[in-house]
C-alpha cells in the first residue's frame, strides 16, 4: 500500500480509508496470518496487536485488539 492511491486498493474498496481504518485493516489481515500460522508457530499464541501508522512526526493513527 506504500504510496499507493487508497481509493484503488481492492481490499478497501468502498471504505473511507483514514488512518485509522487502514490500521485497522493492517490488523485483520495480520490477525488472519496469525491464526492460519503464516507468520510461524508462535505467532499463534500472540493476545494482541497494535498497528501504529505514522503519516509525519506528528499525524499518527493506531489500533490495538486481541488476536
């Protein structure tokens, strides 16, 4: 997704894709990888994950969930 035009990610079609969405869907998608076992064995025991994305040094937007 880096310098991608948002609007054109077929994943997100349809969304409003701030920040915090795009942190979001980071998590699921990362979540998914964890419990199919895709990021190896232990990833599958993780309790969460935060997504932190930064635009600048000062314009950031982060999501925290259990996986």
């Amino acid at each position: 997704m880096d310098y991608s035009n948002l609007d054109e990610v077929p994943a997100l079609a349809g969304q409003n894709t701030t920040t915090e969405y795009v942190a979001l869907h980071i998590h699921n998608l990362l979540t998914t990888a964890c419990h199919a076992g895709a990021l190896g064995p232990h990833a599958r025991t993780l309790a969460g994950l935060k997504v932190l994305l930064r635009e600048s040094p000062v314009a950031w937007a982060a999501y925290e969930a259990p996986v």
